[in-house]
C-alpha cells in the first residue's frame, strides 16, 4: 500500500478497509501489516495466494476522514476540492472536477464555464487562497488555462 501523504501511522492501526478498483468497492479485513521502506505490506483475509493479491494491485483504499492522517493547518482532502469554485480576478472561470496525480505532483482538472476542459498545477504559483468553507479558490492567472 502506498499513502498518497506519505503518512503510514494510520493506515498500520486498520482493522478493515474498503478497496475500489475499476468502479467496484469491497470490503477486506487485514490480518497483518508490515512497514516497508516504500510502503505498507497488507495481508487482507481470503486473499491468500500471490495471484489473487496480484487482483488487487492498483485498487484505491476508501478511508473515512476518522481514519484518515488528522490535516494540519492550512491543508486539505482532495476530496474537498472536487467542485470547488475558481475564480481569477473576481469572476468565475470554473469548478474543480478532480485532483489527479501527475509527475510534478497533483494536478486539478477544472470545467471551466463554456464547457471545455483545462488541468492546472495545484501548485503555489498558480493558485492563491482555497477556502473550503466557502467553496471559493482562486486562480492566480488565467494565461496557465491557454
């Protein structure tokens, strides 16, 4: 298992998880965790041969927030950025439809209000204050959307 936090501590404690993987979700009890240097072995019940791991390879493990590594000051799920407003200047250019990992780090995909489709680094340079309470976050310049 691999944290997208980079934190283990949480994940170590669980008993159960929910697994999700082209669309579907099951539930697993894990008998054994081991910590590795890139990672978090996990030994799930019935699933007991190197195949039928294997099957599970690439699946998404679905943590509710009360499991999930506690935020500290300033941060955020990626969660709570899907449908985000955006804003640059004032006027509204979008909503958040997804955060994606890309090779730089995560990148938001943000349906702008024609219609069309535009990724941008969610990176300082790029956006200003995210405030989810309001629903609001601002995109620092329009030029990245081109």
């Amino acid at each position: 298992m691999h944290s997208l936090s980079g934190e283990y501590g949480h994940l170590e404690r669980l008993k159960k998880v929910v697994l999700r993987k082209e669309n579907k979700e099951q539930s697993y009890d894990i008998e054994k965790t081991t910590a590795l240097s890139n990672g978090l072995a996990v030994k799930f019940a019935g699933v007991d041969t190197p195949e039928e791991a294997r099957l599970l390879s690439g699946a998404e493990c679905i943590l509710s927030r009360t499991e999930a590594v506690p935020l500290k000051e300033g941060e955020f799920y990626v969660e709570d950025l899907r449908s985000v407003e955006v804003f640059c200047a004032g006027e509204k250019i979008g909503d958040i439809l997804d955060v994606v990992e890309g090779g730089g780090g995560s990148l938001v995909e943000i349906g702008l209000v024609n219609g069309e489709k535009r990724f941008v680094p969610f990176r300082n340079e790029f956006f200003g204050v995210v405030d989810i309470e309001r629903n609001k976050a601002e995109l620092l310049n329009t030029w990245i959307l081109e």
